[in-house]
C-alpha cells in the first residue's frame, strides 16, 4: 500500500478509524499483562490515538510511530502538549513526558530503536495492512522486538467479498499462522460490533466481529 494514500486521509481528515474514547478491548485487558512500572510500550501507526494517553497514564513509557506528520501535530495540539522534536535515522521524534511519537517509516525501525519495549499494542496497524504487508510487518518489524515482549493485539473480522478494507478483515488462523511462529496467542475476546457501526452496515457489511489477543515473543 502506498504510503501517500494514508498522508493523503489524514489531509482530506478522512480519519473514520480514530477514535474519540480509549480501545474498550485496552482497558479491559491490558492489566493482565503485567507490565512493571516505567515499561516502554510500542505503539505502531499510532495515529493521534487516545491510547497513547491511556497508556501513560498507566504508568508506561510509550514510544509510538506514525508516518503522518498531521497526525502527530494534531496529538500533541489537541492534548495542550509541546513537544521536544529531534531528528534521527528513524525519523523526527516529538517527546512529552512520557510519551514519544517517532514522525517516520515504522518499517524502518530495528532492533536497536525497539530494544527497550516490553510491550506492544496494535489496534489499528495490523487491519490497515493488506495481506502481503501484514506478513512483512509481523514477521520483519515484530521480529525486532526483544524476547520476552508481550502484546494486546486487536482486530476486525468480517466476510471479505463484503468491504474493501481498510480496514482489512484478519481472521484468527491468520493471525496464528504470522505470529505463531515467534509468539505464544491466546484468544482473549470475541465480540459482534456491527449494531455498533452503522457505517459498515451501510456498506453491506452482514456481519462484524472484533477480536482481541494477549501475545508473549518467545
């Protein structure tokens, strides 16, 4: 997928998949993973997302990434929050308190920019990916994280001949087959959303179930 046609939504403000709350799914899973205080968290195609809040305030160093700088102006603008901004070979990296959102390329991100995560969370990265992304991002960017990670991954299912994505439809063997490889999954909820958004009912969507998952890099 062409990274202009993301630059290009974030212009139009045609930015349906941000949310006004925090993920339901974060708030009510996240405290099984047990994090320590002051534990780093990855949070990739962050958006402007109200998770990143959330997730500081829980106590969590947050390193996010995005690759619309409008996004990033608008988190920090929308919050009260100024930034410290430096540039690197990651991308232009804006920090406030606890959290910092690198303005780049995700997928250029190594071992050594996410050596410090002991967590990532993706509510929105996976489903924004068609398949032959998906597999590249779990199985080169997510390769990168450090043994021992653990994640809260959360995704969307929903006959597939019914929509264009994004988002895309991720069902669980899906999911299984990119991470089982490096990493223990377990099914932490399922649940049926449709009445929830009339906008993909509009488009003759007859079914839509979201799913959350705990994830351990082994």
């Amino acid at each position: 997928m062409d990274p202009e046609f993301w630059l290009q939504r974030w212009r139009e403000g045609r930015t349906g998949f941000h949310q006004a709350t925090p993920t339901p799914q974060l708030l009510r899973h996240w405290p099984a993973l047990a994090l320590a205080p002051g534990s780093q968290v990855f949070v990739p195609l962050a958006g402007k997302s109200l998770d990143l809040l959330w997730l500081a305030g829980q106590g969590h160093r947050v390193l996010g990434v995005e690759l619309s700088p409008l996004a990033v102006a608008q988190f920090f603008d929308e919050h009260g929050l100024t930034p410290q901004v430096h540039a690197s070979r990651y991308g232009t990296h804006h920090v406030a308190g606890e959290i910092e959102l690198i303005c780049g390329d995700v997928f250029e991100l190594d071992a050594a920019a996410l050596a410090d995560c002991a967590a990532v969370y993706d509510r929105a990265a996976l489903i924004a990916l068609p398949p032959d992304l998906r597999r590249r991002y779990v199985r080169e960017l997510h390769a990168r994280l450090p043994t021992g990670c653990r994640g809260l991954l959360v995704t969307l299912e929903y006959p597939p001949h019914e929509k264009q994505g994004p988002p895309f439809p991720v069902p669980e063997a899906e999911v299984r087959e990119l991470y089982g490889r490096d990493w223990t999954v377990a099914t932490l909820e399922r649940c049926d959303i449709l009445a929830q958004q009339p906008g993909f009912a509009a488009e003759g969507v007859s079914a839509l179930e979201t799913v959350a998952y705990r994830l351990a890099k082994r």
